[in-house]
C-alpha cells in the first residue's frame, strides 16, 4: 500500500526545475555564484538529489549552457521571423540578443553565460559549433564581410559594456546603429 503522503517521482519535472533554478542563479549572479547548494536550494531538493540528475557541477554547468543555447536558437528563430528583410537578418538578431538590454530574457541569460564562454574551453567550444552552424544555415543572407564586422562589433561593445564601463545607455545605442548598418544602403 503506498503512503498517502508520500510525493510522487517525477524525475524529468525534477530535473528541469533544477536546471531551470542553476540558470536563474546564472542570470542573477553569473555562473560563479551557481553552487549546488543554492540549486538543491530554490529547488527544494536536497544535494544529493541535485547530484542524482547531475553527477557534479561541470555536467549541471554542461546543461545549463546546453538549454540556454536551445532558448537562443528558438529566440534567433523568432526574431528572424519576424524580420520583412532577409538580408542580414541572421546577424540583426546576433545583434539584438548580443546587445540585450532587458534585465530579464534570454538576452540576459546569455549574457550571465557568456564570459563561461570566453574562459573555459569546452563551453567555447559549444559556442562556437553554435554560431559556425547558424553561419552555414545563413551563409545566403549574412556571409558578407560587412556584417561579418558588425557581428565582431557587437561582440566587442559587449565586451566593453560588461567587462569595463557597465553603461548600458551606450550599448543600447550602440545596439540600434548596428542595426541600422545591417540593412542595404
């Protein structure tokens, strides 16, 4: 007979919520404040459980950056159809997610993730067999050097913005004349 109390296993909810909370930490304080006691934390689950999921933090980490590129891909996806003018359109939504300047959102979550990106070589690589595959899937409309440049631009102002100045007046604007210089003149 089972207990009438006892809590039902549903093991990929589980999952996911964790996974869901490690990025929100990400987001809050950057993938160095992602402990797995405050995972196992906001989740309400207790270390092991954490660890039952996710054999150690390196494989929580993996995840983390694995869904958060699955939510930039949907978002570029979106975002592009949207968009009247397919020139270009790819690196106007490299811009406008690389450029974010909502608190909240995937632009803010990649963000939190992104200096992983740039230390550590195994999530660089993740990043960059993203990007070469959304190149090869755009190379129609986005191969040209000009947008080539502008996409290395907005790397840069992202860089600058979040690693010296934190002024996000200037990436906003940065942001918008970027934009504006993808498009045909």
């Amino acid at each position: 007979m089972q207990n009438a109390h006892q809590r039902k296993k549903e093991p990929e909810l589980i999952r996911q919520k964790i996974l869901a909370f490690a990025i929100q930490l990400a987001a809050e304080k950057g993938v160095a404040g992602v402990s797995i006691q405050a995972v196992a934390d906001l989740a309400g689950v207790t270390k092991g459980g954490v660890f039952h999921h996710y054999p150690n933090k390196q494989k929580l980490l993996e995840a983390m950056v694995q869904e958060v590129l699955s939510q930039l891909d949907q978002a570029v996806d979106e975002y592009m159809q949207k968009d009247s003018e397919s020139y270009g359109s790819f690196t106007r939504a490299y811009i406008y997610f690389t450029l974010q300047t909502e608190p909240k959102g995937i632009g803010s979550l990649w963000s939190a993730i992104s200096m992983t990106m740039l230390t550590d070589h195994a999530f660089n690589a993740v990043w960059l067999n993203w990007l070469n595959g959304r190149l090869a899937k755009h190379k129609p409309t986005d191969s040209g050097i000009e947008l080539q440049l502008l996409r290395f631009t907005a790397d840069g102002v992202w860089l600058n913005v979040f690693g010296c100045s934190e002024d996000m007046q200037l990436m906003q604007n940065m942001q918008q004349e970027l934009l504006r210089r993808t498009y045909v003149q």
